[in-house]
C-alpha cells in the first residue's frame, strides 16, 4: 500500500478570483466532494483519492493505492470527474502519518466527509493512532541514490564479504519479474549509525531493481520484555506490501542467559507475522553483533526462508591500513605515521574502530598541521577531565557524616558517564548503562535522602533529564485485583522517566502473601527496567538481611542491578557529628559537659534492637530543644543572652522515646 501527494496549479484563469466568493468557493467544494464520493465508490478498495486543498490556484491531493496498478493514470481519471485541469505538476510518494494529516485537513475544508471511516476501510486505523496501537513505529521515505553511490557507501563499512556480492545479486538484470522476495536479510552490527546506512542502500537497490515498489518503510525497535500487539503488527505489514519492515531487535548476553523465554515468544512473534507477509513485504531484522542465543531462535522460527546475512568484519593489518587510507583520501589529506601507529598488529578492527581513530588523527592534524596556529590550545576534553562534578545537591551529599560507600558508588557512576563522553575517540564503547541499585541498610541510615540527592546529583551532572524521585511502595504497585498491577507499575515508570523510581522495602511486594500479585508485580518491574534502561534509574532500598532473600528470590531481576550500595549503621563519633550538624543548622551548639553526655547516650543507644541512627540523633535534638525550652522559662528573663538560648547544656539531653514495634517504620535522614 503507497500514500501520495499530488500537487498542480490550475490552468482556469478565474480560478482564485471565484474563490474571494464564499457562494461559489462552497458551491465549489459541494461539486467537488459530491463527485470525489461517486468515484472513490466505483474504486471499492483498489484506492482512494480526495482533495485537500483548493482555495487558491495551488491545489493538492491526497491518494491510497491499494491494489490500483498505476497511481499517474488513477490520478488523471479523477480530475477529469472533478473537472480539473493543472500544469506544473508533481507526484510524491508519503508516509501515513502526513495522509492522515492531509485528511484531517480535507475533512476541514469538507471535501470529504469522515476521516475515520476512510482509515478503517483499508485497515488503517489499528495503526495511526500514536497510543493506541500497541508499540511504536517510525516511518520513512528512502532518499533515492545511484547505483554507483551505493557501491561506493557500502566501501565505507566493513561489509564487504557479504553486502558487494548481495549488491551484485540485485543488480543483475531478471528476465521475468514477478512479485515475491527471493530472501529477507539480517544485519549485525552494534553500530546505529553503520546500521542505518546499511539498510538505506539496500533498500535503494532494491527499489532500483523494482524488488519493493514503495519507498515509504517502516523501523521498528523491539527487546526481549516489550509489549507486543501482534494484531496490530499484522495491521502494519498489511499496510506496508510493496515496501519494506525494518526491525530491530535489541537483545543482549544478558537478557539472552537470564529471560531467554521472553526473546523466544516475541522473536516468534516476529517471525509468524513476517512469514505471513513474506511474498509481499521485504523484511530488514538488525541485531547485534555477537547475538548467537536470539539469532538461533530467529533461524527456529523462519522455517523455511531464505535469509541473506550482512555482518560488520573485522579488519586487521593490511586492510585496516587501507581502509584508513580511503578515509585520509576521502577528506583530501595525506597519511603519516603517527595514524598507523594507533593500529596493534594482528588486532581486529570493526568500522566504528577505525572511523574513530581516524577521526582523532584527523583533528589533532589540521590543529598542527594544517592550522598550526591553535596547536597550543588546549582540548575541551582536557577541561572536562579536569572538572569536579557540579550542582548543590552534590555538595550538600559530601557535607553528610559518613556514608562512604554512597559516596564512592555516585563518584563511580559519574565518572562512567564521563568516561563514555570523553573516551569514545580512544576505543571505549559508547553506552548508556543501566544504574539500577539497591540501597541496604537499617532505618535512619539515611536511603532515603541520598536518593534524593542521587536524583539531583544526576540532573545536575546531565546524566537524568529530569531528575525527580517518585517514592512508592507495594501498595503503590500492586493493584487490588487480577490484571491491575502490571498497568499500574507501568505508569510509575513513565511518570519516573528522566528520574528515579526509589521502591521502599521492596520486599514487601513478595512477602509470603498473594503471591500472584507479587510475582506479577516483579515479572513487570524486571520488564519496565529493561524497557526504560536509558531514562530511569530504579533503586531498591530495605532491611539488609531481607532485601538480600528477595534478590535470591530473583535472578532476573538480581541480574539488573548495578550497584548495591551498604548503608552501615553511624558509629558513636558519627553520631555525634551527625547531632552537631542538626544542631548547628537549628543555630545551637552543645557546651562541654552535654558533648560528654551525647557520647555516653549514643554508646548506650547502639545496643538497642530499634536504634534509629540518624533519626535518633535527630530526636535526641528535638527533644533537648524542649527540655531548653523549659529550663530557660524558669530563668529571670533579663538575664537570659544570646549565648544561653543558643547553648544546649547536659541537662538538656534527655533519652528520647522510642518508636514503638507497632508503628510504622520511615526510611532516610535529612540533617
């Protein structure tokens, strides 16, 4: 199926002047949609052709060819009906998204009458809907390019072994055409880029050589935990015959080894929907590289297709040199030595390798040779090595007592992400690595503030894009009936895109009761966390002895986490800091006699099974500021000064009261 947009300019000379009349431009737009009505009837499903505008001497048509075999003549039969005459004209092909744009825009100008049943008759309207159809999509309109220019885009990636041979195969004139596609093709390569460049110019052949008739294709993005509507992947490969279907699917070693029965009953999906339509739409899968597990299940499930291979090769030695060589001579600059010396011998180079080492040669020689006057400039990357991380909330962490272990995992984490940024030219991989963690530890060891900061931290540093936190619980995530969980822990991950989905005693959600609601409850949180790897960082936090059993309980999701991160409980001196920090922040200090009393409580507290570190500290605080309170009201007024408001004395500290077992314990210690 092909959507177009034909485009004229009247040759009736009084056309623009009857419009400036309201009468005769809607007597007008009567006679053309009763007409446009009467010819789309006699089409049945073969096509549909209507008119989107015609207010000036500029007029544009939208058109569905379905099974019509030739959209030049269909076009000129309907504006003989409508009575139309253009010159200057020009016929594009179009994706669906700028048709549905181009039928809204007729209904409002009442050349057609209802957009919706126009979708429905040829199946359109399981897909043009962006939220309802069940996963997304991208389209797209090839850029048609020459022979000559594919082959020598293809002398640009690795491919040679397997893309010039294919090339060739495509390229070799058929005597008799017939509809139908000898084979489908699988991509590896972890490159995006590279990837993208191979399927354009193999698209482009084909269409050169009438193997798809449509330059309108589809892209697709897939992984082994994705929602799949294969009702509406069927709406989408009827709607593409004549084209073609990219698809990539984003599997890795990990999900492979961990959730393999995920990837097998989507890859089977897949593959049932494209066998279907394989005689009349061209298939494009793209995995990684080194994907040898998803792979074989693809192969399982093709049956008996024929799949043409295009994988990235490594290069070594020799050919490496040459392919560096038709860089160098690609952007009109001689080789030296010092590019050669970047390759190890006998080392395997895939594409992306080399255009990167080329590349760093290549700026590092027109800042010394070609541009000698900035070579004692010094690099951007030199000053961002050099730059500490940023923002208040970093600051803020680093002013709290203890918690080394927080503190070394955040450094960690931003210093990844500044690697990946600054290293990509020297050979580290480019990537966006999860950041889940678990944060373990008893209450008041502050879990909860340093997600807090974490997500700030983040923002700050241009690691989150939005830097929140959304706080939940089990009753947050799981539903009070059968079905409900799943789409609710769906929300909580789209409402925590960009920042931090932080799930307190997350144990709780499998803790010996309905167990079918927890089980759900993690199936969807090990699914959403693969789905949202890039733009949500998940953190588990909890007793250490329970979140360790329900890390046990789930590999897969066990699997997923980056980092786990040890809150220890405060020692005493700690502690002591921890209450001259809050004290200091209520504008008090502690005279003698009371920091020999907070040390003597603390070691006493430490013992007790509910000691509350932080918190504790804190109600020590809070409540010695009543007692201060009282004691300065039985004082004479006038001799009261400053330095007595502000000084807490031994008297003052008194033991708090404990929270009780029967209430409800709260994680975290803000100072």
């Amino acid at each position: 199926m092909q959507f177009y947009k034909f485009e004229g300019f009247t040759v009736d000379n009084n056309w623009s002047e009857e419009n400036d009349s309201r009468r005769v431009m809607n007597e007008k737009i009567g006679k053309i949609s009763r007409k446009t009505t009467s010819f789309n009837q006699k089409l049945n499903d073969k096509a549909f052709i209507f008119v989107e505008e015609a207010h000036s001497d500029a007029i544009s048509i939208g058109i569905i060819v379905n099974k019509y075999p030739d959209v030049s003549k269909l076009t000129v039969k309907y504006l003989k009906e409508i009575e139309i005459e253009l010159k200057d004209t020009n016929l594009e092909e179009i994706t669906l998204d700028s048709l549905c744009h181009m039928l809204r825009n007729a209904s409002n100008h009442d050349y057609i009458y209802n957009v919706d049943e126009v979708l429905k008759k040829f199946e359109l309207d399981q897909i043009s809907n962006h939220w309802g159809r069940g996963f997304d999509y991208e389209e797209k309109i090839l850029d048609i390019r020459d022979q000559q220019f594919i082959y020598n885009e293809v002398d640009r990636f690795l491919v040679k072994e397997t893309f010039i041979p294919e090339l060739d195969r495509i390229y070799t004139p058929c005597k008799n055409k017939t509809s139908g596609h000898p084979v489908h093709y699988m991509i590896q390569t972890d490159d995006r880029d590279i990837c993208k460049k191979m399927y354009r110019a193999l698209l482009n052949a084909l269409y050169a050589n009438e193997r798809i008739t449509s330059k309108r294709y589809c892209f697709l993005e897939f992984n082994p935990y994705s929602n799949f509507s294969r009702t509406t992947y069927d709406y989408l490969y009827k709607s593409n015959i004549g084209g073609a279907i990219v698809v990539r699917y984003k599997a890795n070693d990990d999900t492979e080894d961990d959730h393999a029965n995920y990837g097998r009953e989507i890859i089977a999906k897949l593959c049932e929907v494209m066998k279907k339509y394989s005689n009349q739409v061209l298939t494009i899968f793209c995995l990684p590289r080194e994907c040898t597990k998803s792979k074989d299940i693809f192969y399982e499930h093709l049956g008996n297709l024929s799949i043409v291979e295009l994988k990235e090769e490594f290069a070594s030695n020799e050919r490496a040199r040459s392919f560096l060589k038709m860089l160098a001579k690609n952007k009109k600059i001689r080789t030296d030595k010092n590019l050669f010396d970047k390759l190890e011998k006998d080392k395997g180079y895939l594409a992306p390798d080399l255009h990167d080492i080329f590349d760093y040669w290549y700026n590092n020689k027109l800042k010394t040779s070609v541009y000698p006057q900035y070579k004692d400039i010094v690099t951007a990357k030199r000053e961002v090595i050099k730059a500490a991380p940023k923002g208040s909330a970093y600051d803020e962490l680093n002013k709290m007592i203890g918690l080394s272990e927080a503190k070394k995992v955040i450094n960690q984490a931003l210093n990844y992400y500044k690697a990946q940024k600054l290293f990509a030219d020297k050979g580290m991989k480019a990537d966006h690595p999860a950041m889940h963690m678990v944060f373990t530890g008893n209450p008041g060891t502050a879990k909860t503030t340093v997600a807090r900061l974490f997500a700030n931290i983040m923002k700050e540093n241009g690691v989150l894009s939005k830097g929140n936190i959304v706080e939940v619980g089990r009753g947050d995530l799981v539903g009070k009936y059968v079905g409900w969980t799943a789409p609710t822990i769906q929300r909580k991950f789209r409402e925590a895109q960009g920042s931090v989905l932080f799930i307190d005693e997350a144990y709780s959600l499998v803790d010996d009761r309905d167990g079918s609601y927890g089980d759900e409850a993690i199936n969807t949180i090990v699914q959403e966390m693969e789905n949202h790897r890039d733009d949500v960082v998940v953190i588990f936090a909890g007793y250490p002895d329970k979140m360790e059993k329900f890390l046990q309980k789930n590999p897969g999701l066990k699997s997923r986490i980056a980092y786990h991160v040890p809150f220890s409980d405060y020692n005493t001196e700690e502690l002591c800091e921890i209450a001259k920090l809050i004290a200091k922040k209520k504008g008090l200090e502690f005279a003698e006699d009371a920091n020999d009393k907070l040390i003597d409580l603390f070691e006493k507290a430490r013992v007790d099974d509910d000691f509350g570190n932080g918190r504790y500290a804190r109600n020590v605080i809070e409540k010695a500021r009543m007692t201060q309170a009282s004691r300065l009201l039985t004082m004479d007024f006038d001799s009261i000064s400053r330095e007595d408001i502000g000084m807490i004395i031994a008297d003052d500290i008194e033991i708090p009261m404990t929270t009780t077992k029967s209430e409800k314990k709260r994680f975290g210690f803000c100072a």
